[in-house]
C-alpha cells in the first residue's frame, strides 16, 4: 500500500507486525499514543491503525489530541480492539475516529478498511452502528439544532439518508438526482456541519431526529 501511508499503535510489538506484514508497508510504528503524536509530529501519515486500550496514552485520548491538532486535520483513525462492542464507542466517534475494526479481522478486510478511510469514508460495521445509535437514544445526545439551522431542505433531506446508511449511489436514485449531484450534496453537508466523515453525519442526522430509533429494528 505504497500509495497510503499508515501508523501502527499498540503496545504489543507483534500486533504491529502482523498488521505491517498484511498491509506490505513500512508504517510508522508506536507502542502508546503518546509516542505516536510524537512521531506524527515528524512523519504525518494518511491512516492511523490503534489499539483502544494501550500506557503511555490510550486510543481514545490520542485520537483526541489527532482530531484537535490542525496540522494532523488530514489523518484518519481507526481504533481496533478485542471488543466488538467497547464501552467507549461513542466517546470515540464523538473525538474523531473513522471507523472500528476486530483484530481478528480478514486481511482483506483491514486492507479495505485503510482505503476506505484514507478516501475520507468512513467504517462502522453494522453491529457497531445499531450500538453506538441505541446508546446515544440512552440519553448521550448532543445539541444539533445549531447545525442543521445551516442546512437547506434538500440537504436535510440527504443527511436524514445519510443517516439510514444509504450511499451516494443509492441516494442519488431515492431522490432522483445524479451521483455527482448526491456526492455533491453530502461534502456541502460536511462542510457546513464541521463533519470529518459520514460517522459523523450519521450521528448528526440520529441527534437531530433526522433518524428515528425506530429503523435500527429493520436492519
């Protein structure tokens, strides 16, 4: 994957090779989040692979820190973790991550998962979806309005698919638009509501009642 460069951190230094060894690159490597933001500092990359629970720094404060430094705007996080259903799931998604992986994932998958977020898409499983949705209807809602107040009527109406896990493509044939005109329409959307990704539109169109609880039941 010579065309995406990628760091690895987790605090076990055969976790790193392996998932080195899969992805056939040189990635940057640290054992803690800390280490990693100093390597950063020296060496952005595209994509950052880490552990959620590591010393020196965990995943969720060093995806913080990533997420609120400027100069780091262009990384993508992906946490992977042994739990399919982390407690910190939410926490994460709100601090900036892109998506979720198992460790135990296919190679292929991992592969997949690294272009999918270097492209600026984001990568939730639908297990960790439908939980990170249900927790937030436990009371974790933000306060949304302010944002949608920036949104057009047609671009409610594309968040609210959005936020059903529909695609561009599949956007495009609901509304009977082009699929340059739905892409078009989601980057204005991102745009507008300071979203990193699709994670975050989904969350968005959930909080503001876009979405209602009730299409988790249909998945």
């Amino acid at each position: 994957m010579s065309d995406i460069s990628v760091a690895i951190a987790d605090d076990h230094q055969l976790v790193r090779a392996g998932f080195a060894s899969l992805l056939d690159a040189e990635p940057v490597q640290a054992s803690g989040g800390e280490e990693l933001l100093e390597k950063l500092a020296a060496t952005p990359v595209d994509v950052v692979l880490m552990d959620i629970r590591m010393p020196g720094g965990d995943g969720l404060w060093a995806t913080e820190a990533i997420a609120a430094d400027p100069g780091l705007g262009h990384v993508r996080v992906v946490l992977v973790t042994t739990f399919g259903l982390d407690e910190y799931i939410v926490r994460a998604v709100r601090a900036g991550a892109s998506g979720f992986l198992l460790k135990d994932t296919e190679p292929v998958d991992l592969i997949r998962a690294v272009r999918v977020v270097a492209e600026g898409e984001a990568l939730l499983s639908p297990e960790v979806t439908k939980y990170l949705l249900s927790r937030m209807s436990l009371g974790l809602r933000a306060e949304p309005a302010k944002h949608l107040d920036v949104l057009t009527q047609r671009e409610r109406e594309v968040l609210a698919l959005v936020g059903q896990g529909l695609s561009n493509d599949e956007i495009a044939g609901r509304l009977v638009l082009s699929p340059l005109t739905a892409k078009t329409h989601v980057s204005r959307i991102m745009t507008k509501t300071a979203a990193r990704d699709r994670v975050h539109l989904v969350v968005l169109a959930y909080e503001s009642g876009l979405v209602s609880p009730g299409w988790l039941r249909d998945q």
